[in-house]
C-alpha cells in the first residue's frame, strides 16, 4: 500500500464528450444475472430499508438488500417477492441460527437470489463457513460476503465461494468503529477500495462514506461494480423511523446497525444514531443521482459506465470543495 487519499482527494478529468445528450449514457450495472438501473444500492440497515422500500425499488428496477434486523420476517419476504414475480435478495449473519434457517430454506424450496452475510468484520472464518453453507444449500443464490478492507480478505472470501464481496470497514457516518478500536477503512476508504479491487476477480461493492452523487463516480473509477449507501438515503418520506419536527425543521433518525439504538444494550457498540434532515421522497434521489451519473459518465468521455473505469484523475489533497456546500 503506497499514497492513501479518500474521496475528497480526488477530482476526475473530463475526456473529450462522445454524446449530445446526457440523457445517451447509460447508467445501468449487471449484478448476478440482473440488469439494475443504478451502480447503488441503499444500505441494508433498518432506517434505511424495509419490506415496502424493498419493493418499490425492486419493481423500479433498483437492486436492494434487505436488513437481517427482523429474522422471523424472512421467509413470508422472499415468498412474497416471488410472488410478484420479482427478485429476493437477504440478509443473514454468521450466528448457529442462521445455518438452520438456510437449511429450511432449501427444504421448503425457497431460494433468494442475493443473499448478503451482514457482518462487521468479514474476513473471519465464520463468514467462510457460512459461505461455504450457503453454497452447498443454496448454489442457485448470488452471495455477497463482507465487510472487508483488505486484498487478502477478498481473495480468501472469493476462494470460499463469494460471488462478491463488500469493502468499507469504519467509513459509515454513523459508525465509531474507527474511534472505539483505532481500525478500519476510514479517511482512506477510497485508496481501501483500489487496493481491494487489485486483488478481486469478482464485483466489490464500496459501502459506507458516500457524501456526494460524485463519490459514486469515482467509487467506479477505483474499481467497485455496486456501491452501498447509508447517509445519502436516509430521512426521505419512505425511509423507516418517525418523522418529527424540532426548531421548525422536519427530522428522521439515522442509526447504525451496530448501535445501542439497534442492539438494544449497551454492549460492543459501534454505531451512533444521528438525524437528518427529511429529504423527501426517495424517487427524487433515485433519479437525481441517475442524472449526476449520466453526467459523469459524459465528463468521462463515453456512453456507459465503463467509461468511468478508467478515467483520468488526479489528487487534490482535501481541497476540491474549497469551502462549498454541495446545497
Ligand atoms: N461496515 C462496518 O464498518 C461495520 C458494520 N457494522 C454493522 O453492524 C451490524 C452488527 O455487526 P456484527 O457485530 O458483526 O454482527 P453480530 O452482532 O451479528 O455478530 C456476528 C457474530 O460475529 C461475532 N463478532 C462480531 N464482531 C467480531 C469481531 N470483531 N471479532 C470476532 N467476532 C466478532 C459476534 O460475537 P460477539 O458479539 O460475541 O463478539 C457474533 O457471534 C452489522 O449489520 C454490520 O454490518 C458494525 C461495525 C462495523
Ligand atoms: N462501524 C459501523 N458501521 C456501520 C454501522 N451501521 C452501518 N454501518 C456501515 O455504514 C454503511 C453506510 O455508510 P454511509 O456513510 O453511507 O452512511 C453501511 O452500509 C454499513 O456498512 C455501525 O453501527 N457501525
């Protein structure tokens, strides 16, 4: 590992544009046999997700994670997808229950089409296992393991079997991972991700650190297929948790899976609840953030997202906002 630097460090540089139009680049991603119309996906995290969110981006031809926070709700959720003739795509963790719940999902004939291990820190023999299950039970799902922050943990991971793996260890907003135990992929989660990706020979997904449309662009460029969002998608009227209003201001909550808030004790806390500010609805992001895309793929001088691989950059030390807000 040479210069570290992280999102704010870098300024991609526009190449000659190929298109008249915005609107002519395509942003859409391939993920495990699906066609999705953004390279994003909202963070499986309870104030992030829920059954109806689920469905509103599945039907809209978004990719979703759903939390693993409500477990019973599991199957009648892949059930229900499926009867609608849409995809399943779940989260589990490394616990013994979890192995007996992808046993009876084998037997009752129930098999997801993403299945997601949801743990902290992944590059652990637990999560192989569990992979290694997964496979042996379920071979037709797709299995995203993680989080890691390492080419070792991506190469031992993919080994096991995982069709992808997720990097970002410590760079979510609500996380206090970096502060509580001094580790993780924070203030460097950029340089994390082209270090990981170096090392892959399947799709990484970036999770966590995304502050600007513009981060998903040069996610791309560093070498993610998929980038997982937290922060960017919370409060909006869809997004689970309560609305409230404080110094004429409309309120939602935001907290880590990880958190007191989630746990519901105090113990191995790594997560901090937050609000933001209500946002609206979550279309309106969903497409702004296309448009952003499109454009950034017409400053990368093409039409697709592979244009945005393998763009120019250059590293601007922490300056390129000089004091702006994005609003
Ligand atoms: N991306 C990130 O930076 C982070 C994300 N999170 C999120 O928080 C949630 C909870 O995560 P997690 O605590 O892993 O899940 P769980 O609470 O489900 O723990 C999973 C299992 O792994 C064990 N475990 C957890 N952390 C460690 C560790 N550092 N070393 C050894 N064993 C460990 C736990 O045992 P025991 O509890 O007894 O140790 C438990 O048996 C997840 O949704 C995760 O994504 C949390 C922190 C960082
Ligand atoms: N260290 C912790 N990380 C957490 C926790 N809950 C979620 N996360 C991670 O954050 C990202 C979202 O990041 P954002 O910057 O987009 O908000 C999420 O996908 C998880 O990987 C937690 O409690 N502690």
């Amino acid at each position: 590992m040479d210069k570290v630097f992280d999102y704010e460090d870098i300024q991609l540089i526009p190449a000659k544009c190929i298109v008249d139009s915005r609107s002519e680049c395509d942003p859409t991603v391939e993920l495990g046999g699906f066609t999705f119309r953004l390279p994003v996906v909202p963070a499986n995290m309870q104030t992030i997700i829920d059954e109806k969110v689920a469905l509103m981006l599945a039907k809209n031809g978004y990719f979703y994670i759903m939390h693993r926070f409500n477990p019973e709700t599991r199957l009648a959720f892949i059930q229900d997808m499926h009867e609608r003739g849409l995809y399943a795509s779940i989260s589990v963790g490394v616990k013994e229950e979890e192995y007996g719940f992808i046993e009876m999902l084998k037997s009752t004939g129930h098999t997801p089409e993403f299945i997601t291990i949801d743990i902290a820190h992944g590059h652990s023999n637990a999560v192989i296992r569990m992979i290694q299950h997964i496979k042996h039970h379920l071979p037709g799902s797709f299995v995203i393991a993680g989080n890691v922050g390492t080419p070792e943990a991506v190469r031992e991971l993919e080994h096991a079997g995982a069709d992808a793996t997720k990097v970002g260890i410590g760079p979510g907003k609500v996380c206090i991972t970096k502060i509580k135990t001094g580790f993780g992929t924070g203030g460097w989660q950029l340089a994390a991700l082209r270090w990981c990706a170096k090392a892959a020979t399947k799709p990484i997904i970036a999770d966590g650190g995304i502050r600007t449309h513009g981060d998903i662009a040069k996610s791309i460029r560093f070498g993610a297929s998929m980038v997982m969002i937290g922060s960017l998608f919370a409060g909006h009227d869809e997004s689970p948790g309560e609305t409230f209003e404080q110094d004429g201001k409309q309120l939602k909550e935001y907290f880590g899976s990880a958190s007191e808030f989630q746990k519901g004790e105090r113990k191995n806390v790594e997560g901090k609840k937050m609000f933001v500010e209500h946002k609206g609805a979550l279309q309106d992001t969903l497409t702004e953030m296309e448009q952003d895309l499109q454009s950034a793929i017409s400053y990368a001088g093409g039409d697709s997202l592979e244009a945005l691989r393998t763009v120019d950059y250059v590293m601007v030390k922490n300056s390129i906002f000089n004091g702006d807000k994005v609003y």
